[in-house]
C-alpha cells in the first residue's frame, strides 16, 4: 500500500484528487452525505473506520482511462436504517468483490463505487485498501439512487452481468443474469430475509467499457464539495462554495409518507420560504428527486436536490424531516453524462421513482 507523502489533505494533480489519506475521510464523507440527495444512509460510521484504516497510508486514486484493464464496482443494498443498527463488519464487502473474482477467475485492477452518494462513497475507498487496489476516480450515478437497475452501467445492455451480494448475516449469492432487474429481484428478496442489507460487487467490468458508462471525476467532486462545506458560514454560502443554488429556506409545514414498489418509500415535504413566503414542495422516493415552488416544478433528478438543516448545514435525510423543521432546499447540478443521450434520463428522471412529472432541465447557479 502506498505510504503517505508530504502533501495533507488529499493528493492532488491538475485539479483532481489521486490520493486518499485518512484526514480527507471526512471531506470525502461530507461530501457524499451531501450528494447522497437524503438518502444513501449515514456515513459517519464509515468515515471513521476509513480514517482509521489508513492511518499512515493512502488509497491511490486513479482516474477512468488511467492504467487498469478491469474495474469492480461496489456497493450497499437494502435499508439504510438497519446498516445504521446492523454495523458492517469491514468483511462484507471485500468478501463481495472476492467472490466476483472467484466466480469469473479474474483479478480486479481497481475499484469504483457503485454511487458516490451516501455511505458507498466512502465504502468503496475503505473496500479499496482493504483489497490493496486503486480508487477509481468515478462512480455508476452522481449522487445516490435506490435501485440496481438504474446505475448507468445498466443503461444500455451488456452481454452479461456477474455480480456478488453478502449480506449482514454472511449469506453469500453470486448471480449471473442477463437482465439487471434480475439482480434487483434476487437480491432484494434474499436481503429482505437475511438481516435487512447486503453488500455487493459487479464485475469485473472492461476499463474501456466503464470509461462510457460512468461518471467520471465522482471522488473528486465529493472531497471538493465536503471541504467548500466546511467552510460555509451560512445556507448562502453553503450554496456558492458547493456549486449549487439555494432555492428555498423556512420552517416544514407538512410531511407525508408511504411505500412505493419503485423507490421503496415515497413522500414528500412542504415548506414555506421565510423571504418569499413560497410554498415548497420536495418529493422523494429514497432520495430527494423533484422540486416545486408554488406549483412550479425547479429541480429533478438527475440534478442534485439536497435538504440540509438550515442552522447546522447538516444534510437530512428524506426519514427524518419533521414538521417545524428549519431547513433549506439546495440544488447542486447532476452528472452531465444523463443528459448526454435523452434515453438515460428514462431511468433517473421522476418517472424512475414513481412520480408522474417530467425531468425538469438543469438551471446554472
């Protein structure tokens, strides 16, 4: 494993990071927690055992057309409220990426997360030291989506996909399918019965594959935007330091909550604008994915809708508004590369999460 040299947080060539040390752990998982939209799960716990795993070394970062042949995507399924009460115990996911190797007799050259949002970003980073592997600097979303099936891997058809799933109670499932949404199936009704989440692994994937179908510069991106908010003295300036735009701020006058067979969970809150006096509304499937103001829809998926508390600057997560909440709405932009072809906004757009609107068109900040 790579030594730590002299630079601190986070090495760095032409702008892009290509080295993880353990005191850009929090950067990294402010960042994710920030790009997970209100979902993604809570990354405090593995931002320390990250930090703590490096201790003096660091995890190389390389980027999407660098020296790797074959790259191994991983990530977290399942509930995010029961990884937070069922803690990993640092095995499941290389035990995942393991067994992928096994299964298809080939070595991985690096690894890239699944999603950069919530508690995979940093996962993917633990995952690649503990496997002795390079980060690619990249991820399969932007920001943090519920489902298998809408990671752009799976955009367009692949020949075949091998994946791995290790849930918290050590079962182990390897799956070769034909479709994603096979992996969606399995997986989701396995961990439904065996401890409530699971880890997993897809691969390996062609380098000059991944190259066109992912997100390129993601653990960049997320270590910039968790150190420009750290800096934030205030929701406006939390909005500028982070690329974004502040769209609303004010007290939640309404939260309401079901299931959804596309996102698991749906709901939505509403807030008044304490400058405008604007009514808000966020709706959410797992994440926070469509915006109105007064009727108005301003913000979708795939743009980066985050809610943070308007004090603290904290993110929220879409399980834990309540009515009287003070809380500001920012919308960071999304990955360029779901705009790039109109079909892949089919997988990510409102529709995608069981809301009947359309993708509403990025706004620059």
């Amino acid at each position: 494993m790579h030594q730590r040299g002299p630079t601190h947080q986070g090495d760095q060539r032409d702008g892009a990071v290509t080295g993880l040390q353990s005191d850009d752990a929090a950067d990294l998982g402010r960042g994710a927690a920030l790009l997970g939209c209100g979902g993604g799960g809570q990354v405090d716990h593995m931002v320390h055992a990250l930090r703590i795993a490096l201790g003096t070394a660091t995890v190389p970062v390389v980027p999407v057309d660098g020296a790797v042949r074959s790259v191994i995507a991983v990530g977290l399924i399942g509930s995010t409220t029961v990884l937070e009460e069922k803690i990993p115990s640092g095995r499941e996911l290389p035990d995942a990426l393991a067994a992928v190797e096994r299964w298809t007799r080939q070595r991985a050259d690096a690894v890239v997360a699944a999603q950069i949002g919530g508690v995979t970003g940093p996962a993917a980073a633990l995952t690649a030291h503990a496997a002795g592997l390079p980060l690619v600097d990249a991820d399969l979303v932007g920001r943090a989506t519920p489902r298998v099936d809408q990671l752009s891997l799976f955009v367009d058809p692949l020949p075949s996909v091998t994946a791995a799933a290790v849930t918290s109670s050590g079962l182990r499932i390897v799956v070769d399918a034909p479709d994603p949404r096979d992996l969606e199936t399995v997986w989701r009704e396995a961990v439904s019965h065996s401890g409530g989440w699971a880890a997993f692994a897809i691969g390996p994937v062609d380098a000059a594959v991944l190259a066109e179908r992912c997100v390129a510069g993601s653990v960049t991106r997320a270590v910039r935007t968790g150190r420009a908010a750290a800096g934030a003295s205030d929701v406006d300036a939390l909005a500028r330091q982070v690329g974004g735009r502040l769209v609303s701020r004010g007290r939640v006058l309404d939260v309401q909550r079901g299931g959804d067979l596309l996102s698991f969970v749906h709901g939505s809150m509403v807030l008044r604008d304490d400058r405008t006096g604007a009514v808000v509304r966020v709706e959410a499937g797992s994440e926070w994915v469509h915006c109105l103001v007064d009727g108005d829809p301003v913000a979708s998926s795939p743009s980066c809708i985050v809610v943070v508390d308007a004090r603290t600057r904290a993110p929220i997560s879409t399980d834990r508004v309540r009515v009287g909440d003070d809380l500001a709405v920012l919308v960071l932009p999304g990955a360029s590369w779901w705009w790039d072809a109109p079909h892949r906004l089919d997988r990510v757009g409102p529709r995608a999460f069981g809301i009947d609107a359309d993708t509403v068109p990025e706004v620059a900040a």
